[in-house]
C-alpha cells in the first residue's frame, strides 16, 4: 500500500473523525473489531467501484495506476482503432466497432442488471471473431471491439475493488473516508446493510 501520511491525514479530515467508530453508523466497537468481523466471514464489504477505481492511483504503484487509466480508456481508444481501421483496410462496416467498444462497456457495467448476458455475449462474440477468416471486416471486428470493451471495464472494475479492499483493511484512515462518504457499505451476518448517518 502507498498512502502516504499526509494522505492518511486527508482521509481522516474528510472523514471528519479521529477513529473510524466516530463516524455515525460505523456498527463496530473498534477498527480490529470491523477487520476480525471481515476477516471471519460474518461481514460482506460493498465498496463502490468509481471511489475504488479513484484510489487506485493512491494505494498502488505508479505502474498499477497506469494500468487502470488504460484500462478506463480502453473503450475510446477501441473506437479510433475501428475508425483507423476503416480508412486503412477500406472496409467501412469495421465502423461499427466505434459502437460496439461501448456496448462491450455498458454490458461489463457492474450496475447494469443484464451484466450476465452481457458476459454471455462477451464470450460469443469472442468465439465469433475467432472463427473469421479475416477478423479486419465488420462483424468479426466489431465481435472483437465489443469482447475486448467488455473485458477492459470488468478487469478494471475488479482489479481497483480487490485494491480498495486490502487497502481499506490496512488503513483505518481510508476506511473511515470510505464509510463516511458512503462508499463503504457493511453487509452484516443478519442481513442489515450498515452505511454512514
């Protein structure tokens, strides 16, 4: 982790508190208390993707950040590459590929309720454009652009949450401005969802 002390401080000025149980609605006695509930089981963490994707930049290296902010360009730059592509090759259906690079994106939506049929088309799509002859013509490419879309915004969304949660089980600092900017949702034992008041 690379939050450095100022930053801790940030955190603990935005959060407006000195220790996590200060922030309203935090359900636990203290922070060991919280990571030993998380670490046993008896809690699901819910941790926003967009916040979880912003600390990425502040939890990991400088290459790992790197890598996120391609990813998150991955879909615009999918759709030049198709329109490059269609001046190159002369092959004008390749276009659609500006289209199906956000399509790939809006199905990898983590908040999209069709994100399983998305997933599905993913995998078609990406046996489709295997199988081509000629994967620069219209369908098989814009099949590849939209597998390609899709699988960008879901390593992004996984990578920066899987970041988020070890970061937050290693700062008290950072899971307090998680909690109380509600980004940090606690799914308790019982089924009660626990955010900040």
């Amino acid at each position: 982790m690379n939050i450095s002390p100022e930053q801790e401080q940030f955190f603990w000025k935005s959060a407006g508190a000195s220790n996590i149980c200060d922030v309203p609605g935090f359900p636990y006695p203290s922070y060991p208390a919280f990571k030993a509930a998380v670490f046993s089981g008896q809690v699901k963490l819910g941790i926003e993707y967009a916040a979880a994707r912003e600390l990425s930049t502040l939890t990991k290296s400088r290459i790992a950040g790197l890598f996120i902010l391609a990813m998150a360009f991955a879909s615009p730059l999918l759709a030049v590459a198709s329109l490059a592509l269609a001046f190159i090759t002369g092959h004008w259906w390749v276009l659609g590929g500006t289209v199906t690079a956000f399509l790939g994106r809006l199905a990898a939506n983590p908040y999209n309720p069709l994100k399983r049929v998305g997933a599905a088309l993913a995998i078609i799509a990406f046996i489709y454009a295997l199988a081509a002859e000629d994967i620069t013509t219209g369908a098989p490419w814009s099949a590849l652009v939209f597998t390609l879309g899709y699988c960008a915004l879901w390593l992004l969304n996984r990578l920066s949450w899987a970041w988020a949660h070890d970061a937050l089980l290693e700062s008290e600092a950072l899971a307090a401005y998680l909690f109380s900017t509600r980004n940090l949702h606690i799914l308790d034992h019982t089924g009660r969802m626990h955010d900040a008041s």
